[in-house]
C-alpha cells in the first residue's frame, strides 16, 4: 500500500518538502494555520487544510492517525512545534521528521520521541562546506 504523508507548517523547508513529494506521486495532507499559504498548495497536496496543529482535536479529525509519515515544518514558535511534535507521538504515529530551529529545541524533540530531526541550514551547511572541499582538492 503507498504510504500516506502530512506536512504541517507550509514554510520555505515544508513548502520545499510537499513540492517534492508530489512531484515523486505521494499522497501528502498539508496543513498551516495560515490561509493564503493553504491557498497555496491547494492544487500541489493532494489535500490542504487551514489547522492550528496544537489542536488535538483538530489533529484527531484530520484522521492524522492514518498517516505513516508526519513532518513537522514549524519553525519561529518552538512552543508550536514541541507541542505538535508530542500530540502526534501520543496519537501513535509511526514516523515524525522534525526541523530544529537550535540546538535547545533539537535535544527536547529527541527527548520526546521525534524519530528524524532535522536542522536544514545547519545540515546544508555542512554538506556545502564538504562539497567546497571536496571540489578543491580536484581542482589542485
Ligand atoms: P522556513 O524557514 O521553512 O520558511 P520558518 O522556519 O521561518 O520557515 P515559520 O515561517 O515560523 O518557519 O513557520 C512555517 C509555517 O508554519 C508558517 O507558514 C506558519 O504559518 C506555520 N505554522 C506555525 N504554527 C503553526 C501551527 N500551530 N499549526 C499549523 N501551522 C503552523
């Protein structure tokens, strides 16, 4: 059976994540609380909900439950995104890929159950800084 995925927070790095997930054909909810970005996605996700995501009520009629995927893309409200991140380890979701936004919250979204965090500048970063090597060390 093909796998389902939710994106919450419709951001650069979320936006980025639901782009490519429907362009390799997955089934992706996106949710923001934001309207205009909801607007957005309408016709990229297979379906766009407005949705405060700390909501658990909201969470549990989205039918968030049957998605195998979640990934959790808030990243300014860390109270948000901590809160969010916990609600969906509570709701038994299998796997929950998380954007850091310091290394503060990093360590309590691994305390709490998140099972991929990530820090995208941070991560880039260090990618480019290894490809910038790599690339001078052929071009000597
Ligand atoms: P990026 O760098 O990826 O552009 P960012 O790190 O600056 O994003 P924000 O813009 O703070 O992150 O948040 C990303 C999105 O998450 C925003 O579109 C915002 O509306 C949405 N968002 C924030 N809180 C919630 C929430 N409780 N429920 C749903 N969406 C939320």
């Amino acid at each position: 059976m093909k796998k389902e995925y939710a994106v919450i927070g419709l951001g650069r790095f979320g936006g980025s994540i639901c782009k490519e997930l429907n362009r390799e054909g997955m089934e992706v909810l996106a949710i923001d609380l934001d309207e205009d970005k909801v607007n957005e996605y309408k016709d990229i996700a297979s379906h766009a909900v407005i949705a405060d995501s700390t909501d658990e009520k909201v969470l549990k009629e989205l039918g968030i439950r049957n998605i195998d995927h979640v990934i959790v893309a808030i990243g300014d409200n860390i109270q948000a995104s901590i809160l969010t991140t916990l609600m969906l380890k509570e709701l038994g979701i299998m796997k929950i890929t998380v954007k850091a936004q310091n290394d503060y919250h990093e360590k309590v979204l691994n305390k709490i159950g998140a099972d991929q965090v990530v820090h995208p500048e941070r991560d880039m970063g260090k990618r480019i800084a290894h490809s910038i090597i790599s690339n001078n060390v052929l071009d000597y």
